[in-house]
C-alpha cells in the first residue's frame, strides 16, 4: 500500500457536474460544522429583550457559517476547480497515535517512558526511518526533556512509572 | 520630554542582567527556531509559553518578543542560504537572496538583510514609543462600538490579505468565532457547547488550537511530501560578509521603503509580518527602472522584505499594548502570556506597568543588537543545523509540542485536542483552507461578543449605534471599501499574481 500522494489523481465518487471537488465538499463540511453547532447551542437562552442570552452569539455565527458553508459549496458546484487531494494514511495516524499514547500514559508511567516510547511511534510516521539512530536521537531527548522541564525550568511533572516509585 | 524619560526608563529595566539574558537567550532561541524548517512562529512561542511560567512577568514577555523577532532573521538566513524559507515572512526574500548566494554573494545578502532588519528594528521601536502614548489616549475614547467595529475591520484585513479564496477566509474566521464560543458564557455562565466535558467548560485553548492547526497539522503535510526535503545547501565557504559602497547605496532607499510599508502593515490589526514582506517585494519590483533584476539576484529584494517584516513584527505590538487587540496569532499568545502573570492587555498597561511595557520596548532595540552582532558570526552554526535531517526532527518536534501542550494545564485532554486540531488542519490544508484567519477569529470572538453586546445593551437593542458613532462608522466604512476592493476582479487578479511569484 502507497501513502505517497503523487499518485495518479483519486477516482472522484462525486458526480461529473461537481467542477471543483475540493470546494464544493469543503463547503459542505463546513455547512455540517454550522448545523452542529446550532444543534449544539440550541438549548441555550437566545435573546431577551434587547440583551444577549448566552446562545445568541453561537447561533449567529453558526448561521453566517451556514451561509458561507454553502456559499463555497455552490462556488464549487459551479466553477472548475481542482479535485479533492489524495490523503495518505501513514504520517497522520502515526503522529496522532503518538499524540494520544503521550496523553493517555504521561501521569500513569511518567515523563521518561512516555516522551522515549512517543517519538518512536512518531518516527512510525515516516518511511524514511532508520532505527537505530532515531532510537539514540529518542534516547537523547528524552534525557533532555527529563532534565529541562523538571529540573531547569521547574514544572510538576511525573517523570518515572507510579509502580515503579511507590 | 516624557518619551525620553519613558525610553530612559525602559532601558534601565532592560539592562539589568536578569533581562539581558532572557532577551538573549528568546533572540538566539527565535533565530534557532525561525532556521529550522517545518516549525512556524506560532507553534514556537505555543510550545515555549510553559517555559515562561516561572519567570517574572517582565522576563517572561522580553523573552518572548525576542522569539517572535528572533525568528524574523533566522528565517531569513535560511532563505538566503537554502533557498528553504524557515518561515512565511522570509519566503520572498529567497526569490533574490538564494540567487545572490549562487553568484557567490552569500555574504552580503545576509550582511544586508541583518542591516535592513537592524534599522527597521529601531525605527519601530522609536515608532511604538512615540505612538504608544497617544493611541492610548486615543484608545480612552473608543466605547464598545467602536471596539467592535476596529475587529471588524481587522478580520476584513485579514481576508483581504489572505492568499486564496475570499469567501473561503471569511468562512475559516467565522469557524474560528464559532469555536471560541466554547465554554462558559462570561456574562451568563452558562455552558455552551461544552457537551459536559469538565475541560471544555473554560473554553478551548488557545495554544492547543494553534498547536494543532499550525504544529501537529503542518508535520503530517511534511509527511506527505516525503520526510526528505530537497536541501539546496550553498556549500561554498561565505567570504566578504562586507556589502560593497553599491550594495549599500542600492539597498539604502529599499530598506527605508520597507521600513515605512512595514511599520504601517505591522499597526493594522489582521495586517503582520508575512504580508508586509509580501507587499514590500512587490512594490520594490513596481518601482524598480529594471524589474527584470527581481529573481535574478537583486539587493532590493532581499533588503526591502527583510525590513518590512522586521518592522510589521514589532510594531504589531502597538494595538496589543494600546488596545488590547492583539492583531495576529502571535501576539494572541502574547495576550496568553500576560493573562498568565495577571496582566489584562489594554490602555491600562502603559499606565499601570510602565516596567513592562517601556522595559520590552527597550528589550527589543537590544534584542535587534544583539542578532545583529550574534548572528553573523553563528551563520556557520545555523547552516549545520539543517543537515538535522527531518525524519529525526518531526518526532522530536511532536514530543516537545505534547509536553508543550501538557504543561500549560497539565491535563492530558489538551493533548488530545491539539491532536485532534493537528487532524482537522491536515484537512483545512487540503481543502485550501486556510488555518491563519481561523486562529485570528478564535482571538477576537470573544472581544468581539463582549464588545457587541454590550454596545447594543448601551445602545438599548439599536443596531444603528455601529453607524451613527462617527468613529465606529469609519472603521465600518473602510471595513466595507476594503471588502469591495478585495473581490473586484481587477484586483484580485492582481493579488493572485503576486502570490503566485512568490511561490515560484
């Protein structure tokens, strides 16, 4: 499976009278984004009298992006634009495996294993990656976050295991 | 007389040691940053906001400035250099300044972009000290009308400028006001869009969102292109750093043009560095007897947009300390910063904390010293810096944007988020939307609510106070003119174009 995006332009799912793929469904998430919203401020007071309630500024906004949302959507309906780039899978799933790995494990196994086992599912992320020297580059790093955010630059941080200190 | 007693006191702040160092030590990290690709401004100054917590308030704000102006000239060597800008603001200055470097001119273009940057540096600061005052005497007169109606033309600045679609920007600064009404209503209380998670209710971050959007979400494009980036590196030795009598006579005037372009773009809320290195190229290739020269290795077109962003990054700090506005995403951080020691940005502060205020705008006349004087001799330094090839880089970029987030709150859902930011910006990306006018939005909704409310709760639920304040229906006025400006075609085709070269 190739994740590089250079391929040959994705068959479109789209109908041929959709010109410019990119904006028409760029529109459309963003016309989905502004319902949510609504949906999601609708049970907030609007307004009373001549002041605002909480809900007022959301749902004017949402409406304006509704209107936007749709505005784009119809320019890409009707313009000739480019088609909707291809996506590869490979970096953003690493990178945000990485991510999650960081939060979920940083105040049960500290700031050592998390940050060391973090980059080396990062350098996942890339087929260019050679193993041995990002496992010393991580080495290094994780040395050097240890001794910076605690210690230099004084933040509470867990640093190692909780089994492991208790 | 005041102005000199003000600047005499800010360098007395500025001088002591404390504050040397971490003038010195946000410089050399800016320029370190602002060199190494693939990690803008924002997510820098988003990442190192923790580092800053321990520090006096005075301390914490001269080492960030020094950052953000920091990066301004790092960018620019690898501009120079490798023909990879190290950030936005530097993009145009490879046009000319790679091209010098090829003809052996490596030297001066840098010696010339470090004197260009040097004197717009102190022209701003000379400007941010003679304006300051006033505005904020200026700032006393305006009411919420008017408050609303200055963001409002700012986000239209911000549209105007934008590269791309029209409609496309106005619709990622809506997205941006949309998401800034997450959280607690400031006035009711009430929980909007917070769906009961207990770490939404104080709203979505800033730096978590700018972390995501501008962090997270550019690593996973360099991805796509492959972690191997094509480095152009000039490998000859850089001898003569020394500019001939041409050079300097040539780039004179070019740096003074970009000086004044800049300055002016850099007050403009929505207005920054990036697109007064923009405008000041082109209007240095309009006026040129020889545009032909642009491209080719031209000392104007290295002088006139290193100016320019040099002076558009430090006079954006005068509607931050005027204000209160902050005009663009880094100086949103900036308001982040000061919230976090107990500062609230405004016409109060110049008043209220003459320390912080005069000490920084001394700070940053020192700060453009010190690059100047460090800079050169570190060129050799920075250079090597980019043989770091980025598949190593990009983890380490992810580790230290996750501590980063992390420590702001310490809560792992910032994490999360930002995460979640980093994917829904891979998406805005491919879908040429562009993140910059989402992040402004995000700073100025709530202002921008609070301002709106309260004018009409003033105005007793009359919409029309917005036009029968004379000041506020001027900043509409122009707000409106611009708008009309930006999607006249003539126009457009002409903005396009200058976007267009520069990506060349």
């Amino acid at each position: 499976m190739s994740d590089t995006p250079s391929e040959a332009p994705v068959k479109s799912i789209l109908p041929k009278w959709v010109r410019g793929p990119q904006d028409f469904v760029g529109g459309l998430v963003m016309m989905a984004v502004a319902l949510f919203a609504l949906w999601a401020s609708s049970d907030l007071q609007g307004m009373h009298g001549f002041s605002f309630g909480a809900g007022t500024a959301p749902r004017m906004f949402a409406v304006l992006l509704l209107l936007l949302g749709g505005a784009v959507a119809l320019m890409g309906l009707l313009n000739d634009g480019p088609h909707i780039a291809a996506y590869s899978w490979r970096g953003p799933l690493f990178v945000s495996a990485a991510i999650v790995f960081f939060a979920v494990s940083i105040r049960p196994l500290g700031l050592v294993v998390t940050a060391f086992a973090s980059f080396m599912i990062a350098a996942l992320g890339s087929e260019e990656t050679k193993w041995l020297e990002t496992t010393i580059v991580g080495a290094c790093l994780t040395l050097g976050c240890a001794l910076l955010f605690p210690y230099v630059l004084g933040l509470p941080m867990p640093m190692f295991p909780r089994f492991l200190v208790q | 007389m005041e102005l000199f007693a003000n600047l005499a006191h800010g360098f007395a702040v500025a001088l002591s040691p404390i504050n040397l160092l971490m003038c010195l030590i946000g410089a050399l990290v800016g320029t370190l940053v602002g060199v190494l690709p693939g990690i803008g401004t924002i997510a820098t100054v988003a990442m190192l906001l923790p580092i800053t917590f321990g520090l006096p308030p005075v301390g914490a704000l001269i080492m960030l400035a020094g950052i953000y102006y920091g990066a301004q000239y790092g960018g620019s060597t690898t501009s120079i250099l490798v023909n990879i800008p190290g950030e936005a603001t530097s993009v145009v200055t490879a046009l000319d300044g790679h091209q010098m470097a090829r003809q052996g001119r490596a030297g001066p273009a840098l010696a010339i972009a470090a004197i260009g940057s040097f004197f717009a540096g102190c022209v701003a600061t000379v400007l941010i000290a003679v304006l300051g005052a006033p505005l904020t005497k200026l700032a006393l007169a305006f009411g919420p009308a008017e408050y609303f109606s200055l963001m409002v033309l700012g986000l239209i600045f911000a549209v105007v400028l934008a590269k791309g679609s029209v409609l496309k920007a106005i619709a990622m600064i809506v997205f941006g006001l949309l998401l800034s009404m997450v959280g607690s209503d400031i006035e009711t209380g009430a929980s909007r869009m917070a769906f009961n998670i207990p770490e939404l209710a104080d709203g979505l971050g800033f730096a978590t969102v700018a972390m995501g959007v501008f962090g997270f979400a550019e690593i996973i494009r360099n991805l796509d292109a492959g972690a191997e980036m094509s480095r152009d590196l000039v490998q000859q030795k850089i001898t003569g750093l020394m500019p001939t009598r041409k050079d300097l006579t040539d780039s004179a005037p070019a740096i003074v043009r970009g000086t004044i372009l800049g300055s002016i773009l850099g007050i403009l809320p929505g207005g920054g560095a990036v697109i007064a290195s923009f405008a000041a190229y082109t209007l240095e290739k309009k006026i040129a007897k020889d545009p032909s020269r642009f491209g080719r290795g031209a000392i104007e077109g290295v002088a006139s947009p290193e100016s320019a962003n040099n002076a558009a990054a430090q006079t954006s700090f005068i509607p931050l300390l005027t204000l209160g506005i902050p005009p663009n995403a880094v100086m949103a951080l900036m308001v982040g910063a000061m919230t976090i020691h107990g500062i609230v940005p405004g016409p109060q502060v110049m008043v209220k904390q003459p320390d912080l205020v005069w000490g920084m705008i001394a700070s940053m006349w020192i700060g453009n010293l010190m690059l100047i004087i460090i800079n050169l001799p570190l060129v050799g330094i920075w250079v090597r810096l980019l043989r770091v090839p980025y598949r190593l880089m990009f983890p380490s970029i992810v580790i230290f944007c996750a501590i980063g987030i992390y420590s702001v709150n310490n809560a792992p859902v910032d994490v999360v988020l930002a995460g979640a930011f980093g994917l829904i910006g891979y998406w805005l990306i491919k879908h040429d939307f562009e993140p910059a006018p989402l992040l402004l939005g995000m700073v100025l909704g709530p202002l921008m609510e609070e301002n709106l409310r309260r004018a009409l709760l003033i105005s007793r639920g009359d919409w029309s106070v917005f036009l029968s304040r004379p000041l506020s229906a001027v900043l509409l006025a122009i707000a409106a003119g611009l708008l009309v400006l930006a999607v006249l075609p003539t126009l457009r085709a002409k903005r396009d174009e200058v976007f267009v070269e520069s990506e060349g």
